[in-house]
C-alpha cells in the first residue's frame, strides 16, 4: 500500500478558485485587497517564502507590496514602518515575515499589526479569539492543513490527533482546531519521552518540529494522515520535511510531500485571509 499523497498545488489552486469571486464582488466596490510583506534582513529562505507570497497575490488578483529593512534595524524602525502601514487604506492585511534578526522582540513586534490587518492571526487578540472558539484570523499553516484534511475528506471527529511541535505559529493552534472540530488532541515535542508510542497511535499525525526525518514509519499507524510541516534544508541544499517520506508513504494512509505539501496551504490561508480582511473593511461582511 502507498499513502494518498496530499497535493498541496491541487489544493491550493481549489482554494484559489473559491477565492476569485469574492476577490470579483470587491473589485465591483472599487476595493482590490492589499497585502503588505515586512521583511526584516537577507534570510534567504524567507525572500522565497515573500516571492511565493507575491505570486500567488498577483495570481488572484491582489495588490501587494514587500517592505525590507536592514538586517540592523531598530525595532522603533520597524514599528514606524507598520504605524504607516496599518494606516494605509490601500492595505488590508500586513505581515511582517519570521523569523526576526535576534534584537528584535518578535511578540512585541507582531502586536503593533493593527488588529484588522493581522492576516497571519499571531497577535494575542486572534491567538484569544481562538482558544475561546470564535476565530478571526488564524495562523495559516493550521488553517491550511485543516483546509487539506477536509479536502480529502478525512475524518476530524471523534479520531485521535497527535500534534509534535508546540510553537505558536503551528503546534498550539493546530491543537486548538483540531479541539474545536471534536479530535482527541495529545500534544508532544521532538524531547516527549517515548514519542514513538504516542504518535503511534494518532489517526491524524501532524509534524511541526523543523527536525528532518523525525518521523520513522515505526512511529506511524497504519492507514494514518500524515502531514508533514517541516521545511528542512539538507547539506545538499535540497529541501525536506519531518517525515522520513520513503518509508512512511508505504504505511500511512494519506501523506503530504515536502516540498509541494503545506507550504502551499500557508501561502493559500495567507491570501484568503486578506479577501476577508477586505471584505471586513471595505464593508461587505461584519467586522
Ligand atoms: N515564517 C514561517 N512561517 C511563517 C508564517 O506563517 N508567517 C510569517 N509571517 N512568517 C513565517
């Protein structure tokens, strides 16, 4: 058996094909949604993630600008430059792209994005609105996997979920929508002792670590839904997630591929956040 492999390009381009008249019905308002990128510094991996971020704004027919300051910047620098942003009417959604070079207090810095235009969702307002059940924004990596789970047509309810990682940008809200659509939710970490037993036994496993080949077919139930959230550079320079691929695809029961997996659904959840976030100001929805 081989897994059903979870094509995050089919997805994504489905998802963008919902988008398209949301993005029509604003265009006839006058209103075009725009997303502003602030990259901070010369992070190679982040200048690829801002380009796909641009290509796929102009794909459904954003606007979008990129803002890149020096990697010395001083945070006042940087919230001065969101201040203008947050008052561009122009603008609908704003994200400044992690990670941030270390003298800058990454938290303080994600809160200065003006609530309405916080389409990455990390900000505390958002974060809150979450765990209490009544999102606005949400991290678009979870939302992009739940976007994949339900794509297939996979079971949420009722079956056990196993989260590794625990950041705020992936583990904790893919645990909380995983909560709220009624899975049985274990959180762990690459250092939860005896991991390979508890994901073992998880219906749907989600790896979100940054640690290559974690995942080992032994530690996968069969016919499981894997997805794979890491982006892993080799020393080869090629690109590769948490899950040791080979192996686990001839035991799980759907795989996502890395690349060409959820870092598609990122970008796809980033952009449908920002229809909303304009169709909220501009009107056409409830704030
Ligand atoms: N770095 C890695 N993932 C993300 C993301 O979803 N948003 C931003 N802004 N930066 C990231």
């Amino acid at each position: 058996m081989t897994a059903i492999l979870l094509d995050g390009a089919v997805i994504a381009r489905h998802t963008f094909s919902e988008l398209e008249p949301r993005v029509r019905a604003l265009g006839k308002l006058g209103v075009r949604p725009g997303l502003a990128a602030v990259c901070v510094g010369d992070d190679p991996a982040s200048a690829i993630y801002v380009r796909n971020k641009v290509r796929a704004c102009t794909e459904v027919g954003l606007h979008s600008e990129v803002h890149t300051l020096g990697a010395n910047c001083t945070e006042n620098a940087l919230l001065e430059k969101l201040e203008r942003i947050n008052h561009n009417p122009d603008i609908h959604g704003v994200i400044v792209q992690l990670p941030l070079p270390r003298q800058l207090d990454a938290g303080r810095v994600q809160r200065a994005i003006a609530v309405d235009k916080d389409v990455d969702g990390f900000g505390w307002h958002h974060l809150g609105a979450l765990v209490a059940g009544h999102p606005v924004y949400t991290p678009c990596t979870p939302l992009g996997v739940m976007a994949m789970l339900d794509y297939a047509g996979i079971t949420i309810e009722g079956r056990r979920a196993v989260v590794v990682g625990r950041s705020v940008i992936v583990g904790k809200p893919m645990a909380l929508l995983l909560i709220s659509r009624g899975a049985t939710v274990t959180v762990c970490n690459s250092k939860t002792p005896d991991l390979a037993r508890l994901t073992a036994d998880a219906d749907i496993l989600v790896a979100a670590t940054g640690r290559a080949g974690l995942i080992t077919a032994d530690m996968v139930k069969t016919g499981a839904a894997v997805i794979d959230v890491g982006i892993n550079r080799l020393p080869d320079g090629k690109i590769t997630g948490d899950v040791d691929f080979a192996a686990v695809n001839a035991k799980a029961g759907w795989l996502t591929p890395v690349p060409g997996g959820v870092g598609r659904m990122t970008v796809a959840m980033l952009i449908a956040n920002t229809v909303t976030a304009a169709e909220r100001q501009s009107g056409m929805t409830p704030a």
